[in-house]
C-alpha cells in the first residue's frame, strides 16, 4: 500500500515543484536539466534567501536510480516539512525549520532518472507483484537468451551491442539517440552534470548525500550504511567525519519500529570493473567532500513501502542534524 506522504511520479514531482515555487519562493529554488526524452531533473535549493549563503552550511542530497523510488517521496516530504512546517499527511516537522533555512543551504535532487522512474510498472517496490528475479529485469532490462537482467555497464550504446535487451531497463539514462548511462556511473548522466554545476557555484560543500535501495537477499537486515570505496586513502578528517557521520544514521534507524539495520559500517565492497566505474567517477569527490550511502531494503514485503520511506526521512533528518551542529 502506498502511504499518504508518498509522491514519487515524475508528475506528481513536478506539480508539487511548481506549488512550491508559487507559495514559497523566498525559501525555495527551482532548477531543472532536461533530459534528452524531455523530463526535467530538478535541483531544488531549500534556504532563506534573503540570507548570503557564503556562511551556510551546505548539504546535496541526491538519488541516483530510477528503480529506487522510496528516496523521492522521502526527499519530497522532507521539504514539504522545511517549506510548510508539517509533512504531506499533516504531521508537525521534525526540524527546527526557522534555524535550519537561515544556517544551511540544502540542495534536493529527487530524482535524477525521471524517465527511467516513469517506465517502471509500480509505483513502490513492495515484493507483492514482481519477484526479485523480475524486478532486476526491469531494472537493467531483460536478457533476450535467459529473460533473466542484462548486464551491468557504465554506458552503452545500442548500435554497437551484440545482444540488447528486449526491453530497456529503468536504470539507464539516454542521452542521445542511441547512448544510455547508468546516473551515478557515468559523467555523462545528468546526475552528475548537477553536481559539476553546483562544484562550479561553490567549493564549500559540507555533506553529501547518497540515497539507494537493495534487495538485502537471504539477510535479516533491512538497511545499512556505507562509506566510499577509497575510504582507506582519504584524508583522515574525511574518513573520522563520514564515519561518525554514518554511525549516527545507524543509530537513529536502530529507533525505528521495523527497523533492522547491519551495525558494522564498511567501504563499498564493489571490485574490478564496478569498483573502477566509482573510482574514475567519484575518486576526486572523495577527497573533497564528506560523502555517505544509505541503503534501504527493496522489494520485499518485509519493509512495505511507508517503512522504507521512512527510513530514508530519518537519514536525511539526521544528516541535517548533523550539520547543524558539525
């Protein structure tokens, strides 16, 4: 069951956007990339405006994914309460709104693969309708030879693969007529474009924040927190911040009714191919600016919907704690 405070759909998205924009402008900012099928990718600036931002602390919060849709509608609710002062169904912001719009600069990116998320057949992965096997085939496609999910790439394109899938998966990004990346693998993909863009305005970014889902197959878990694959070579500030940073995510989850996340927080795992895609594509970030991931269980029954989205509100509210008082 979709919960209340859901909004998720590249329309609902953007007439929320253009309400916000109306009632709120002194507050808020809206900017947009459009994508070559035509969807806007919007980076949605949440501060007093009337405030310079040079003293504010800044946090970017971003999803990649388009088969991941529980970080929209939390990103959404999360707004709404620093805009509104209450969530979509009408509960009482978490957030001491008034500090936070004139001391931190935030930067929401919803959804960075808007098209991607209006392809898929649902609108939150809950394991009631699609199987673990199906839903990876709607994530990188289907393999014509097995019906079983396409391979894993950075970019490809369709002129030059021996064997495409037989129905394009909601994770790739075109970006031309025959080229498609996957967001937070490619330079390419409007993900990171913004981010460029915003580098480009400012060089004192705070925070960043990255918001994923996965399966957590065959686990008791439903939730876990990683740090940069090249977490060992960072600079040592880096590396005590995002991992105080992290355990502070782990914590508050751990207070969450259904909640279950895995305690030890670790660098990406990922090796050969899939850990260089991160390397050539993260590894000056890194070194830069505090960046974490949170992961939220998908597509399984033992984490509906409104549990998921949750979990990913109290991330992004802790984070924000974090860096107000950081």
């Amino acid at each position: 069951m979709i919960p209340p405070a859901w909004i998720s759909r590249p329309d609902e998205v953007n007439a929320q956007v253009a309400r916000w924009q109306e009632e709120h402008s002194e507050i808020f900012l809206a900017e947009s990339r459009r994508q070559f099928a035509g969807y806007p990718v919007w980076a949605l600036t949440v501060t007093d405006r009337s405030i310079d931002d040079a003293g504010k602390r800044k946090l970017t919060i971003y999803k990649p994914h388009a088969h991941e849709p529980a970080p929209i509608a939390a990103q959404m609710n999360v707004i709404n309460q620093l805009l509104t002062g209450e969530t979509f169904d009408g509960r009482a912001s978490e957030f001491d709104n008034e500090r936070v719009l004139r001391e931190c600069l935030i930067v929401f990116m919803p959804d960075a693969n808007p098209e991607g998320t209006a392809r898929a057949p649902v609108e939150a992965w809950d394991g009631s309708e699609y199987t673990n096997d199906e839903f990876w085939a709607w994530m990188r496609g289907p393999d014509p030879e097995t019906g079983l999910m396409w391979k894993r790439v950075d970019i490809y394109d369709d002129r030059e693969e021996e064997v495409l899938p037989t129905r394009r998966g909601i994770v790739y990004e075109q970006i031309d007529e025959h080229r498609f990346v996957e967001p937070n693998r490619h330079h390419a993909s409007s993900l990171f474009q913004w981010i460029f863009e915003l580098l480009r305005r400012r060089d004192d970014w705070s925070m960043m924040l990255s918001l994923h889902q996965t399966e957590f197959v065959n686990s008791p878990h439903n939730a876990m927190m990683i740090l940069p694959c090249l977490y060992d070579e960072l600079p040592e500030d880096i590396q005590r911040y995002e991992r105080e940073w992290a355990q502070e995510i782990v914590d508050a989850w751990g207070q969450v009714a259904g909640a279950n996340p895995i305690p030890e927080i670790k660098p990406l795992g990922y090796s050969d191919e899939q850990r260089r895609y991160f390397v050539d594509c993260w590894g000056d970030l890194y070194q830069r600016i505090p960046i974490v991931t949170s992961e939220i269980q998908n597509n399984s029954p033992c984490t509906p919907p409104a549990l998921q989205q949750r979990l990913n509100e109290v991330a992004i509210r802790t984070s924000i704690e974090r860096l107000l008082r950081v």
